[in-house]
C-alpha cells in the first residue's frame, strides 16, 4: 500500500499540536475525514510534533512520535506546519 504524510495541526483542551499522520496515497481512509471517523481507533499518531501549551504557560517540546487519544481532541485540521 503506498501512503502519504499529511501536515495536521490538533487541540486538546490544553495544548495545539502539530505533525504529521500517515493515510494512504487514495482510495479507502486515504482523507484526513475518513481516518478521524475511524471508531476502531482509540489514538492518533502523529510524527515530528510539535507540542505547544494553549494557555502559553510554560515552553513547549517537540516528540518524533506522539499519541493522542481521541477522546482528548477537541479540533483537528489539516496545516502547513
């Protein structure tokens, strides 16, 4: 299966954070859409975050991978990180 890297930028109730997902190129789950809407999955990860507190409190950090559980993402939406 051939994939692809997508920029997304999401939000917790406390931090933004910037990466990067990996769906496939196209055809099935190949939309940012189709992979938020999966129920089967419990955590989203993302690939060179960027963590950034909302309340700017305190400095952020940078992960090579992270996992988010998807009953903490508040917003997610493609970017241009």
């Amino acid at each position: 299966m051939d994939l692809r890297q997508e920029k997304v930028t999401l939000e917790t109730d406390r931090y933004r954070i910037e990466g990067e997902v990996t769906l496939p190129a196209e055809g099935h789950r190949s939309r940012l859409s189709d992979h938020v809407n999966r129920r089967d999955q419990e955590f989203f990860t993302l690939q060179s975050a960027r963590v950034r507190p909302l309340d700017g409190s305190g400095e952020g950090w940078e992960a090579s991978v992270i996992m988010v559980g998807r009953a903490h993402i508040r917003v997610i939406m493609p970017s241009d990180v």
